[in-house]
C-alpha cells in the first residue's frame, strides 16, 4: 500500500513548480499546539495530510496502451470503502457490455466490472459519469451509450460489484455530456442529470433532467430561460449540485454569439438555482433572478460573468482542446455558500481557470477571482464536512515541445485567502494525443468529491512510471519497472507503450478547524 | 419397430452433444462466449477476485486449456486460477472438467467470467478448438451479411481524392464530440450491389478520433477495398441526403474480403 503522511510544510515553491506555497518549516509539536490557536502560520496550520494515488488500472490489463481519459468518481457516502469511477476503457473482452471501475477497499485496489449497457469496443461508453446514493448503496450512471451516437441512458444498480448488467431509468436521443448527481432524501433517492439537449426547440439546449424516481421520470427543464437569437445552442457542460435541504444549483455556458466552428465564442457563465429539488412541474430552476434593468435583465439564471471568450473545437492547450469546462459545489452545511469554477480565454496565451464565490446562494458573487489559474483546464470543486474548499485542476507548463501536465488539488479554509497545494502528478504532455489526431487527451472532465472531511478524487495523466512525476508517490497494480521507468504487459516482461490511465486519490487533513 | 427406437436414441445422442445443460445449442453457446476454455473445477464457494464476495454461484476454476479468448487480453491463461459465475448454483463438483463457455465479468488481480453455458470436454481440445472457430466465422459471415441488406450500395473502388467537408456540413456540427467531417472520393471500379451511373461517387466520413467516431472507419487518399455504403440521417448535416457514408467497422473492407463479400451479398 502506497501511503503518504507528511507534513504539508513540504510544499515548498521550486523553479519547478513555481506555484506550490511557500512555507515555513512546521514540527509535529507546533502543529499540535496549532490546533489551539488561531492560525498565525496558514503552513503549521494545516496540520498533517495523508495522500494516496493509485493507478487504476488492473494488473490483468497491464498490456493496454489505450486513452482512458474523462475520468469520473463516485464515493458510496454510506461505506466510503465502496467507490466507482469511469474512464474510456472498453470492455477488456470486447463484449456487450462496458466496464465501469470498483473498489472495496478505500480505492487501494481497482477492478473493472463489465455492466453498462451498449459498449463501444475501442472506448467502452461515450460520456459517462456516475454516484451513489447517499444513503442507498445504489449506483447511478449517466452515460452516452457507446454503441450509439448522442443517446442518453441513465442507469442504476443496487449492487456495484454484482454481474448484473445495469438497469436503464431512462433512454433519450440527442444528448450530449450527461452530468449526474445524486443524493438520498428520506430514504428516496433523487438524481439530477445535466446534459446539452440537441433537440431542445430553440436551440434552449442546458438542460437538467429529473428522473426522481425509477417509476416517474420527469420531463427535463431547459434551464437556459433567456430567448437565443444566435448560436443555436449553448455549451455542452452543464453542472448540477444538489443540496440536502433541496437546494439545487446548476452553472452553464450560454453562448450568446459564435464563431465559425472551431473558434471562440462570446459566453456568459450562468447560474440557476431551485429550492425544492426540482420537483415542481412548472417553475423549476427559476429560484434566481437577476435584477430588473438596467441593474440586470429580470430574467432566471444569474449571470456571474459575461461575454467572455470561450475557444470551442480548437486545441488551446498542448494538445488538448479546452472549450466548456466549468464545476460548482455548495457548502454541505451551509446551503448559501456556494463555489464556481470555469474556463475562459480566446488563446493559450489568455486562457485561465477564474474561482468565484457566492454567500447569499447565488444572488451576487465576488466581483473578483477568488483564484486565476492560467494555462489550466478541468477544474473541479468540492466542499467537505468542514467548509474546507477542495479546487482541482490540470495546468500546462513550459514551452512546447517541452510541455507538461501538472494535477493540482488546493484546499483552503478563508476563501483562497491563503491555500495549500498539492501536485499529484506532472508529466510530460506527450501521451494520449495519438499523433496529434486526438484533441481531448485528459478527457474533458475530471472530479473532485468530498465524503465528510476526506477529498476523494480522479484524473487521467501520463501513465509512465517514474517516481519523479508522482511527489505524494503513487501505486500501480499494472506491471511497470520504476527502475527503467517501463510499463509492462501481463507478463511482466514485453514492453508496453506508455499512454494516458486514470488515477485515483485520496486526502485526508487531520487538521480540526 | 427396433430400428425405429435405434434412430430415435441415435437421434437423442446428438442432440445431448450439441446442447448443454441449459438447452443452449453449441452455436448459441460460442456466439454469446467471449472466453471458451477447457477448466477443473477446484474450489466451491470461492472467488478469485477480493471485490467479489463468494457465494454458491461463485466457483474457483484452473484453465486447462484456452479455447477461444479476446486477443491480446486472455489468450495466455493456461494454467491460471478464474472465477467463474455458474448459471446455476450446485451443479459442478470440484475435480469436475468441462468446457466452460463465458462472458466478460470482472477483471483484476485476477478475473472473473460470467458462465452462459458447459459442456463435456472433447478428446481433443483442438476439435472444440475449430468448432468454436467454424462457428465464429458463420457468426462473423452473419453481420456482415446484415449489414449488406441494409446497405443501399456496395461498391469496390479506389480513394482518389480525401478533403474537409463543405463549409455548411462542418458547421453543422458544434459539438464536443466534432465529428470533423472529410470526403472521400471513391473511384468506382465495380457495384456490388445498388445502382450508380457516375464513375465517382463521395463518401463522408469522421476524420475526428474522439470517443463518438473512433471506430468508424478513416480514409485516406490511394486506399482499395470494397465500400457498404446507406444514407443516414444524422443530426447536424443538412444536406445529408447528398451524402453516402459508412460508419460502422464493417462497412469498410480491404481488397482482399472482396470474394467473401461476393459470396454473400445477394
């Protein structure tokens, strides 16, 4: 098992990672006496952080060069040793159906189970993202079936490790980027799926769907209320979060004028909200609105920025296209605060990720960045028991042909007034991009989940085994030899090429706040 | 009156050689099968795989001898202890041999096969070996044939010319799963089936190598082989009716597949 514990005051800014925190050195009895007191030095404050990456994929598929990107997570908040995740892996078998990944054990150790319905033989499902219950033990799955195009089912089962392929809720046409969320409410399971509709009338495309039950699935809502006049569509990445008092936030990219595709796009970010879990038949998502003019325009959704430039279809960053990647999270505790993240910027040399807050759910929001990342994409937040925000992303440095990924997870207390950063991987950009036809090499999407204080997350990197790439270290169950820094194939011993593979963490603070 | 009950029980006996316990025909058996192998049962209530939890359906079983197994995944398991989940509990005791027809399960530190049905082992592994094999290549004859009655043309050729779509098909298109849509210019050199006067007719294909279109066929410019051509309606492309395209593995195959597609396009 492959487990760090370490002081935090091991982060220290490098020529190499310019912008991990600087820090002062911090012993385990200042740590300590940190606890007591208010935090004088933001580095002992922190306390000690267990981190755990394991590569997921198993050792029985050690031989497989694929680009298991797009990865996704699910934490079973009612047995946090029960965890799924998703990435483009195909079926190792070739059959019917495609795998998703399962650990019992805490995420120490992957296996993939063959039940999703509709497998594409070179990359398992098209989108797919997943969670469970929070406290059902039931996993939900939103995926675009592989062996389709744009086609939405969304599935459930109540055994994430049984052999029974998963049951279909729901089945659309016309779908694109399903985003589930789920949460347990009185012992009923509700699930909230946004996705862009392509057959939305129009072109009203952000939608959510409310299948709350498995008897009753709910017509979806078109959340985007304003009237389009262009673009005949919005972005694809549509992103709920759910609340357990029934508040229901979801952030999307309107596009209020378009390009030739590929280019960029004038976006406004957007935010709607609903406070009774979207039940109503009429009216949902319509909880906020902006003022009346000229303060705003009176309508559902508050916009947090606008006319920004979004690149959509064009590679921006390495190779990697970077077009609607946005995330939004609420304080568990606190059904007011609320987190969003997003990317805009019409170049490499422009394009950053922006963290914004709101205090009041989502009536107005901090007028500056909380944090700007440039050259960053991916980014995914969460919020644990305790309020602490947890911010991943993936951020490209130095020049080309010389570029790499690094994995970052910040956690702050203060709103990003001060923060901690953690890289959990960085490695050269020059795997997965398949000779520069393949344009989304990490995938669109990674996540970041909170199951009471601990953050749970996955991404998809460089998979060469090299210790240097890996500073919180790192576990592998395929076969690889550090010492040559090669993959292996089930053999151990016929070289493997090295590709992009989804990887797992896990940080735990111990800091009590 | 003697005779008649010999081919009644002759005629029994070959139908307990082609059928499992479940009823399954040996065809039915190797066409739902992605794994076929010869195995000895060596534990009951056991698993293999520390996600699975065993039960009275979970067996333990060493791989004698690999049938029929997914390239690059499986084909070296002899030897090697799986799981597998037995259609019924009870059934098998341990030391037993049979040929195990399975599907995809789990896969890990170990794996775990899903039975879909058994037999009795033959006396020579190889024999079962060609039959699984025989019965592949009727299955493999089967779609292909299927997707030639739903093809609209068929067509042996040659790619003179690939270039991007026109400017209104490409922008029909935003979308994160972009197909990139290219032409291809295939030189007709036979119809195989359909009806098509022009020497030259242009295919639209995905040049995109995301998830969506990674598995339809690619062109380029020089290449041969035979074309299973429809017109499909596909959401974004306004003029698709102009267009032929062949987006599925099998519309597409090389120059020398072209007397099997002969055979049997009808």
């Amino acid at each position: 098992m492959t487990f760090f514990r370490h002081s935090e005051s091991r982060l220290r800014a490098t020529p190499q990672f310019p912008n991990a925190k600087k820090a002062k050195p911090c012993v385990g009895l200042l740590a300590a006496l940190a606890i007591v007191m208010p935090a004088s030095s933001s580095v002992c404050a922190q306390g000690s952080v267990a981190v755990t990456v394991v590569n997921m994929i198993p050792q029985q598929l050690s031989g497989e060069a694929g680009t298991d990107s797009e990865p996704n997570l699910a934490v079973n908040p009612a047995n946090p040793q029960h965890i799924s995740a998703s990435a483009f892996t195909p079926d190792p078998m070739g059959g019917a159906h495609a795998p998703i990944y399962v650990s019992t054990d805490g995420g120490q150790s992957w296996a993939l189970n063959s039940i999703v319905p509709g497998n594409d033989p070179r990359t398992g499902t098209h989108d797919i993202t997943l969670r469970f219950g929070s406290t059902s033990n039931v996993l939900y799955a939103a995926i675009q079936r592989g062996d389709a195009t744009n086609v939405l089912s969304v599935l459930r089962t109540n055994d994430f490790t049984s052999a029974n392929p998963m049951t279909q809720l729901v089945h659309r046409d016309g779908v694109d980027q399903p985003y589930l969320e789920a949460i347990s409410v009185a012992g009923t399971d509700r699930v909230y799926v946004g996705y862009s509709d392509l057959t939305a009338a129009a072109g009203t495309t952000a939608a959510v769907d409310r299948p709350l039950s498995a008897a009753t699935p709910a017509a979806p809502v078109h959340i985007d209320m304003r009237q389009r006049t262009t673009c005949h569509r919005g972005a694809p990445s549509i992103r709920p979060a759910i609340h357990k008092s029934g508040r229901i936030y979801a952030a999307f990219f309107r596009w209020t004028r378009c390009a030739s595709a590929p280019g960029v796009y004038h976006t406004d970010v957007v935010v709607v909200r609903d406070d009774h879990f979207a039940a109503s038949p009429t009216g949902a998502f319509t909880a906020l609105r902006e003022q009346p003019a000229p303060a705003g325009d009176g309508m559902p959704g508050v916009r947090v920025a606008t006319d920004r430039l979004v690149p959509f279809g064009v590679r921006t960053l390495g190779h990697q296209k970077v077009g609607s990647r946005i995330s939004i999270a609420v304080d568990p505790y606190n059904r007011k605060r609320v987190y969003l993240a997003w990317g805009d910027g019409a170049d490499a040399a422009h394009f950053a990720l922006h963290v914004r807050k709101s205090s009041d759910g989502g009536v107005t929001w901090s007028s500056n960045d909380l944090r700007t990342i440039p050259s960053a994409t991916n980014p995914s937040l969460a919020v644990n028991s305790r309020g602490r925000v947890g911010f991943l992303y993936q951020k490209l440095t130095g020049t080309a042909p010389n570029q790499r990924w690094e994995t970052h997870l910040e956690r702050t207390d203060d709103a990003f007034a001060t923060h901690t950063d953690l890289i959990l991987h960085h490695a050269p950009d020059t795997v997965g991009h398949d000779n520069g036809r393949n344009d989304v090499p990490l995938g669109d999407y990674n996540q970041l989940l909170a199951v009471r204080r601990d953050f749970y997350g996955v991404f998809s990197g460089n998979n060469t085994p090299n210790h240097a790439n890996f500073p919180h270290g790192v576990k592998y169950q395929r076969h690889v030899n550090f010492v040559t820094q090669k993959l292996l194939a089930v053999d151990n011993a016929t070289e493997v090429e090295p590709s992009i593979d989804p990887f797992f963490f896990k940080v735990r603070d111990s800091r009590r706040r | 009156m003697y005779i008649r009950y010999l081919l009644i029980f002759l005629g029994l006996m070959v139908l307990m050689d082609t059928r499992d316990a479940t009823g399954a025909s040996f065809e039915e058996l190797v066409e739902q099968s992605q794994f076929v192998f010869k195995g000895t049962v060596t534990k009951l209530n056991a698993a293999t795989l520390p996600q699975i939890r065993a039960t009275a359906s979970t067996i333990v079983v060493k791989v004698d001898e690999v049938v029929h197994a997914p390239p690059a995944t499986m084909e070296d398991y002899r030897g090697k202890e799986v799981t597998v989940l037995l259609e019924r509990p009870g059934t098998v005791r341990t030391g037993e041999q049979f040929v195990f027809f399975t599907r995809s399960w789990m896969l890990g530190s170990s794996i775990a096969v899903r039975e879909v049905g058994r037999t009795e082992p033959e006396s020579d592994v190889s024999i079962t070996r060609r039959r699984v094999a025989e019965v592949h290549a009727k299955v493999a004859d089967n779609k292909l044939q299927n997707r030639l009655t739903d093809a609209e043309l068929v067509v042996a050729g040659r790619v003179s010319a690939v270039r991007p779509a026109p400017e209104n098909i490409r922008q029909g298109s935003v979308s994160e799963h972009d197909p990139e849509w290219w032409e291809a210019v295939i030189q007709i050199e036979s119809v195989l089936k359909g009806q098509i006067n022009e020497p030259n007719l242009v295919v639209l294909f995905p040049s995109s190598r995301d998830v969506m279109w990674e598995s339809a066929p690619k062109f380029r410019e020089g290449e041969e082989g035979t074309w299973l051509l429809r017109r499909e309606r596909m959401r974004g492309l306004p003029t698709t009716h102009e267009y032929f395209t062949a987006l599925n593995p099998r519309d597409f195959h090389s120059t020398d597949q072209i007397d099997r597609i002969k055979r049997l396009v009808r």
